[in-house]
C-alpha cells in the first residue's frame, strides 16, 4: 500500500499579525511547512498532499518545485472539510496519514510509530496526556480493563465536552493514520452540528467505533512535537525546543558546547569529534565540521566545510567555504563564497576572501581583500594588500605562485601573475606580470623638502 500524506496548511494565522501564511513563519530559517514536508518524505510518503487557502501565491514561491499536490481549500470550515477536499487524490487502498502543518517539531520516529500501531485496516490516532488540557479535545475510552487502557470510543472536543470529559486528561493531536476507502466513507458522512459549526475531523473516530474498525494510539517522545504556533510567542518557544534538541545531537556526536542555549542551529550540521563551541555561534545549511576543531564566539558558518584540527577565531563568518586541516580564520575575518583555505593556511583580522584559494602555508595575517585569486604554497601577502580583480565591467584572476612575499599596502592589479619566489616591496602597485625570484618595487623614490611650510588657517 502507499503512503499518501495529507498535510493540512490552509489557515491564515490571524494571531501572527502577519500578511504571511502561519505555516511559512521560521523554525530555525526554515519554515514550518517545510519542516513538515521533509518529515513525511523521510519516512518514505509516496505523494504528498499540500491542503491550502490562505496566501497561495507565497506558499508556492516559498515551496517552489517540489512534488507536491496542491489542493485548495477555498472556504475554511474545519479539519474535516479540509481533508475532504483531498478526496480525488487518495486511492481506496492508500494508507493515509493526516498530519498538520504547524507542528515543525514532529518526529519521523513518531509517525513510524503512529503507522506502526496501525492494524489493517485499522485507525491509528496520536494522543498526548497533558496536565492541562484546556481547548483541546478529549480522548474518550470504555473503562480501563485492568491495567490495559479503555477503547477509544470517539473525542470530543472542548467546546462540546461535559463536566466529565473535561477532566480527561489524553487529548488529540489531530494526527491519524487510515486507509483511502474507510477514511473517504467517513468524511462523507461528516456533519457540522457542533458548536463551531464545522466538520471536525475528530468525529470520525467514534464512526470508526461504531463500524468496530480497530483504533489503536501512539504516542510522541514528547509533548512539544506535537504543539503548533498560533503566535509569535508559541514560535520562539518552538524554536527554542528546536534549538535545544539540535544542541544535544551536536553533543551526541562529539561536540563540546560551552553553553547550549547560546548557539543557534539553522540547518544540518555534522561535527567530528572533541569539537569546541563556544558561545553565540550561528550554523545555517550544511555544516561539517571535522574532528578536533575550535569554534571561537559570535562565529557564524554557512553551508561550508572545516577541516581537522582547524581554528575558527571569533567573530569569522564563512559562506560557501572551505576551511583546509589544521587552517586557521580570524578573529574578524570573512571567507566568502568560494573560498578556500588548503592546509596550515591562515587568514587573519579582517581579511576579506572570495573565490580564491590561498595554498598549504601560506598567510594573510591582517586587513587583505583576496578576490578571484590562486595563490601557492608559503606565501606571505601583507597588511593591507589589495586584488584589484574588478575593472568595472568583468572580474579577472590573479595568480601567485609559490614562496612569494607579497609587502604592505601592495595592489595587484588583474589579470596579473606573480612567479615562484618573487618579492613584491610595499606600496607597490603591480600592474604586469612578474617573474620568478624577481624584485619589484613600483613606489616613487622618497623625497625630502627642507623650509617647507605646513598651509594654516586664514584668520576671519
């Protein structure tokens, strides 16, 4: 059978205060929905359904071309209604697992779960005991048969529950697991004769207990990756959750953290080990991060890679980069999109890298703008030196081959190489190519003026 998910994601967020769809607001720079999409994908869903109504045009900007079903939900009149309208897209034979989404913290080892309780041709409901239940629906079972619990019998939910039912304390997540045929039979058979005057979803649970279908429950590790954000104070406790769980999986793998809740990860970060972090470091997208490497404070990594025993001095950020072994950045310093430092390189405060390469030993120890560059193995580029790699219309490429020593405040201007071994003096401007073990010097021979008066101020 196939696995088709139903994520329910038609509701415009009121309480946001937002123009943006509740389920596009971030979770660690990534939206909710999209959390929930990458969930039903890794436990290996066969299609996906997006049900959706409010701000279409944004979600399909933000979502882009991923193989979605988009089904719209024109009118918002309850959880039912919304599955209902993905009718035409469920075959009789599907396994069908509703999931919704606001709930970006949802585990994959839950839902394998939830499918897992399910019996064939079963019904399978994720449930939740909170010590205080207010506004959710309840769970309502037969009495318990010794130590086993009761049968599911139905939910009801709050608006509707009598002084009884509201001291339940199992509540329903909204997440179920059924198959295409029975699932579509019961949404036919929906009524909005409540107090919302909706089609609640839940209602089919005591249709399934009244067809003496099994219903069977799951439960979640824990009770926040089943809470969804209705505000802007529910999301950052969402994302904090998140930030604490992302935390100790670093841990886990062999990083030391100098304090957990001070550094922000907003993607997939893999570490090696005896990996040190200290505090107020941000990794986005891709990270890897190989053994024994230092990560100095306020540092941010973007989708980059850093080698074996290499330093990240504070306040670096490192975009589309490569960080070579035992290499060194900072403090200050910025490796940006296609950077690369080879082993035992090292760049310095506020150095400034883009797509170029700086070779095994080689250094930038202070105040360089190194664009579109090759540079060799030992070489020193000093203070202040400049690749002049922009004329105003293309970019050009320098190239500095090995052992050469590059002075303060040196401008190359490219396309320009500099052989083996050369020696640029500072204050140079290079505007030609240099051979190798060649000594230049461009600067004008120093003058000195005797008698010569400073300008001063004209008095009024």
């Amino acid at each position: 059978m196939a696995l088709n998910v139903v994520i329910l994601a038609a509701g415009k967020g009121t309480r946001m205060r937002s123009d943006l769809p509740k389920v596009l607001h971030p979770i660690a720079h990534k939206s909710m929905v999209q959390h929930v999409i990458d969930t039903a994908n890794s436990v290996g869903s066969d299609a996906i359904q997006l049900v959706y109504g409010y701000g279409a045009e944004k979600l399909k900007s933000v979502l882009g071309e991923q193989p979605l079903n988009w089904v719209l939900q024109a009118e918002q009149l309850g959880t039912g209604h919304a599955v209902a309208q993905a009718n035409s897209n469920i075959n009789d034979d599907d396994t069908v697992l509703i999931i919704y989404g606001d709930v970006p913290l949802i585990q994959a080892s839950t839902l394998e779960a939830l499918l897992a309780a399910r019996t064939d041709n079963g019904l399978a409901i994720l449930t939740v005991n909170l010590p205080n239940p207010t506004g959710y629906g309840r769970i309502v079972r037969t009495p318990c048969e010794g130590q086993k619990p009761g049968k599911v019998v139905g939910i009801v939910e709050q608006k509707d529950a009598n002084a009884e039912q509201l001291t339940i304390n199992e509540i329903n997540t909204g997440i179920m697991a059924a198959s295409g045929k029975q699932l579509k039979g019961w949404l036919g058979q929906l009524s909005s004769d409540n107090a919302q005057g909706e089609y609640y979803l839940t209602d089919i649970v005591a249709m399934a207990h009244r067809d003496g279908v099994s219903i069977t429950t799951a439960q979640p590790e824990s009770a926040i990756e089943v809470e969804g954000a209705n505000n802007r104070i529910q999301l950052a406790q969402l994302e904090r959750a998140y930030q604490v769980r992302a935390a100790e999986k670093m841990m886990l793998e062999g990083a030391n953290l100098r304090d957990p809740a001070r550094i922000d990860i907003r993607g997939d970060v893999t570490v090696g080990m005896d990996v040190m972090v200290d505090v107020n470091v941000i990794f986005q997208g891709k990270v890897t991060i190989g053994n024994n490497v230092t990560i100095g404070a306020g540092a941010i990594l973007i989708n980059c890679e850093i080698g074996d025993n290499a330093e990240i001095k504070p306040y670096s950020i490192i975009e589309n980069a490569k960080v070579g072994i035992e290499a060194s950045v900072g403090p200050f310093a910025r490796l940006r999109p296609g950077a690369e430092l080879k082993r035992d390189a090292h760049v310095g405060n506020f150095v400034e890298m883009k797509q170029a390469v700086l070779g095994e030993g080689s250094k930038a120890g202070h105040l360089a703008y190194i664009g579109d560059a090759q540079i060799g193995n030992g070489v020193n580029i000093g203070a202040g030196t400049i690749t002049c790699n922009y004329d105003g219309a293309n970019k050009h490429l320098t190239v500095i081959e090995d052992d050469v020593f590059v002075g303060s405040d040196t401008q190359l201007v490219a396309p320009v190489t500099i052989g083996k071994g050369a020696t640029l003096g500072a204050g140079s401007t290079i505007t030609r190519d240099v051979a190798a073990d060649e000594l230049v010097i461009t600067r004008v021979k120093q003058r000195h003026l005797t008698g010569w008066a400073r300008p001063v101020k004209k008095k009024k």
